[in-house]
C-alpha cells in the first residue's frame, strides 16, 4: 500500500490523509515512508534520513536558533474509527478518526509549515517517531537519543501532544510499582488449612482510599500528584484459597520530585502496610518528570506568540526526555487532551489552524 500526501493542502486536510493511514504501533511503516517521501519531494533545504520507522529532516543556514518540532507517528489500537469523517455542531467543523487528538493533527501541522514556511528566522528539526504509545523501551525518541545524538540539539523542542491549542508546560513523572503477597494455597471448604494472600492487600487498598494528593505550582504552573490501583491479579478457582496475588499502583508525580524521591515516597506512604502483611514490592516501570522552563528566553518567547496562554501538563510526555537533555520544551497541539485514546476521539478543524497560526508566527520570529 502506498499513501501520497500534500504537505501544502490546509492541516486539516492533511490531517484527515494522515489519519486514514493506519499506524497503531510497531506498524508505522506505511506511514514513515509516506513522510519520508513526501518531506523529500515536497521540502526545500532539508535534510531528510530515515531511522527504522523515524523520519528526520532538518536545515541547516547558520540561524543563531535552532527549534525541534517533534511527533510521534502511531497511535493506540483502532477501535472502529477508521477512516476519518468530519462532522458540522454548533463549534463548527470536526474531523473524527483515530488518532486526530493523539497526535496526528499536531504532526499534520509540523508538516505543512514544514513545506510552506519560506525563511524562518530559526532552523528547524523535525523529528517523527514511532512506539511512543507502547512500552518505554521501545520508544522511537529514545532510540534517536542513543543511536542519533546530534539530532536532538537545539534551543527549544516542541512536542505537537494534545493540548487543546494552548502550552503546556513540563509535564509530571510516572512509576509504577507492584506489592505482592504470598500465602498458603488450601481448599476453600478448609480455608483455615490455608492463608489468603489476596486478603493481606486490604492494607494497600486501604492506604490508597485514604492517601491524599498533593497540589504543587511551579513558575505558575499547577501540578496535581495522585496515587492509584491501576490493577489487581489473584485467584486460582472458585474453591481455592490463592497463595499469591498483587495490586499495581501508578503514582503520578509532579516534577519537583526525582524518581528516587518518588520512589522513596511510595515507600513510606505503604511503610504500614508493607510490614503488617509482609508484602514484596518491586518498582516496575518509572520516567522522571520535566520541569517548566517557561523563564528560559527561547520557551518565553514561545508564550509571548501565545499571548500568555499557558498550564500544566498532567501527564507523562516525551519533553521529559529533552528536559535531561538540557532542552528547554513545551507541549503544543490541537485537540483536547482527554479524548485522546476515546473511540470517538475528535477534533476541531479550527483549532488545527490556529496551532498552525501559531507556530507560524513563532518560527517567522
């Protein structure tokens, strides 16, 4: 299957052609090449390569700045809203299908500027990536940061994640972290020969009912922690007494806190819990946050293009990768970050165009 698209049609529209090429991860193939293709046919003056399923492109005249442009190409699995449709409501046109929010509208729109902006007054980096919806070893951006080094240098990246037009800034941790409890298996007719292990969770669960969050502002910024089960496993049958189950917890943290603090902090809001019952906990997935760095003069310039229009990011995004970095980065794209995912995960036509604006005048200097 082959897929041409018009990097100078309007960015809804090409959002719409990007939509309609299927691309849940690990199968970005398609969708690489018809960027891959139409970045070297459609651009002038870039630089393009391909990396697997990532396509690169960037210029190179001297400008005193250099700005990333970054988006990740797959989404979550389709879930019946394939190909797109747009409808008309009272907000005016919307443009429905997988992927519109997360984030193919915010690709769309790196790509049209791309192949429409004669002489921006910084040098551009675009980087589209693959797996960033999976797990984080397989993560696209991750491998350019090994493999490609040099690709990710510049004085501001922006990432075209959902955030319904409007900056938002750093963005909060993540670790995952699994408690565990053993017990003594036993026929339930004789469950006192035996030892529950899914009873001795009641004191995780009951920690997490109780636990309060904390609500953090940084630069204006305001961050809110939360602390949740995100899974249970346990049981062998209907007449069994389970010697083994566990709870998944998922902490959210804002990015005032390191990992190591976050982990430490985990430690001691379950230090009751973990003694009483005796439970093996383990940290099984962790991504440090990304502070603001709204005060950096080449992330305040982006705000002034907003007019001020700035908050928090919630959750997890790759900006945390260029933060370690030393990169100054913001997240910025059309469409509402929760319907991100949804299966009627939408977005106005408008509001493409007004990212596209934008950025426009950003780049333009």
């Amino acid at each position: 299957m082959t897929a041409d698209l018009d990097l100078t049609a309007d960015p809804a529209d090409l959002t719409a052609a990007l939509v309609d090429i299927e691309s849940v991860s690990r199968n970005e193939a398609t969708i690489a090449d018809a960027v891959e293709r139409a970045l070297r046919s459609q651009t002038e003056g870039f630089e393009v390569r391909r990396h697997g399923n990532r396509v690169l492109a960037r210029t190179d005249r001297g400008c005193a700045s250099r700005v990333i442009l970054a988006g990740h190409l797959d989404t979550v699995p389709v879930a019946g809203n394939l190909p797109h449709r747009r409808t008309d409501d009272d907000e005016g046109a919307v443009l429905h299908g997988c992927g519109t929010v997360d984030m193919k509208s915010g690709d769309a729109v790196f790509l049209h500027l791309a192949a429409t902006m004669e002489a921006p007054a910084h040098d551009l980096t675009l980087i589209f990536y693959d797996c960033e919806e999976i797990a984080a070893e397989y993560n696209g951006l991750g491998a350019i940061e090994r493999e490609l080094p040099e690709w990710l240098r510049g004085d501001l990246a922006i990432l075209g994640e959902p955030t319904g037009g409007l900056i938002e800034a750093g963005c909060q941790g993540t670790l995952r972290a699994r408690f565990t409890a053993r017990g003594v298996r036993a026929h339930s007719a004789r469950s006192w020969m035996g030892d529950n292990a899914i009873h001795k969770l009641g004191g995780v669960m009951a920690t997490l009912a109780a636990y309060r969050p904390r609500t953090v502002d940084i630069d204006g910024c305001e961050y809110r922690e939360g602390l949740q089960a995100v899974g249970v496993g346990g049981g062998v049958a209907g007449n069994v007494v389970p010697d083994e189950a566990h709870v998944d917890v998922n902490f959210r943290f804002a990015p005032d806190r390191s990992v190591d603090a976050a982990i430490e902090h985990v430690r001691e809001t379950f230090a009751a819990a973990l003694a009483d019952a005796e439970l093996e906990f383990e940290i099984t997935d962790s991504a440090a946050g990304a502070l603001p760095g709204l005060t950096d003069p080449a992330a305040a310039a982006l705000v002034e293009a907003a007019n001020g229009r700035f908050r928090a990011k919630f959750g997890w995004t790759d900006v945390s990768r260029f933060s370690a970095l030393g990169i100054p980065a913001v997240n910025l794209g059309p469409g509402d970050p929760s319907l991100a995912h949804r299966r009627d995960e939408r977005v106005p036509v408008a509001q493409i165009g007004e990212v596209a604006d934008l950025l426009r005048a950003f780049l333009s200097g």
